[in-house]
C-alpha cells in the first residue's frame, strides 16, 4: 500500500505531488525515505526484525495479565526459548542466542 502510494506521487506533476514538497531540505529528507521505501531489502529487514520481536510481544502480553501466576511466567519462557531454538536461519543464530540467554 505505502509502495503504491510513493509509486503514484512520483509519477505526479510537480504541482500536485504530496509527499515530495516543501523547501529544498524537507524535499531533500523526503526524496530518501521515497528511496528507502521502494528499497525491498529494506521491507525484508522489517519482516525480520518483526519476526523476533512478535515473540517477545507475545509473551510479555501474557506475563503482564492479572491474572498471570508464577507457573503462567515459567511456562511462557519455556514456550520462548523453544520458539527461537525452532529458528534455523543462519543469519538469525547470533540473534537468537542472545534473546535465549538473556532468557535463562
């Protein structure tokens, strides 16, 4: 959606465009995040990084609950590290070691 968005401003005139506007540094800074928003590699890095922060999200919801108990706590870090020791990607491994030792 955002994709299409920046796609369909660029291809306005001038004076109709509605992201890449203002002085010449605003058209500048608005000029790269258009760049960066057309960058795949950079939606690849925020898939990524959501992968292993939906996780903790998870379990810090589940922790913070009233009526979550001591048990509720061990079972949610358990479900954790074996979450992220089910995560074989090569480039995640030194990530995912530190969120499990951090962990125990």
């Amino acid at each position: 959606m955002l994709f299409a968005i920046v796609t369909a401003d660029e291809i306005q005139s001038v004076d109709r465009k509605k992201i890449i506007t203002g002085d010449a540094k605003a058209k500048v800074k608005a000029t790269k995040m258009m760049e960066l928003i057309k960058d795949t590699l950079f939606w690849y890095e925020i898939t990524w990084i959501k992968m292993h922060l939906e996780l903790l999200a998870f379990a810090a919801n589940a922790t913070q609950a009233t009526i979550c108990m001591v048990d509720t706590g061990l079972l949610t870090f358990g479900f954790l590290v074996m979450q992220y020791k089910a995560i074989s990607e090569p480039e995640d491994t030194e990530v995912v070691l530190a969120i499990i030792q951090s962990i125990e």
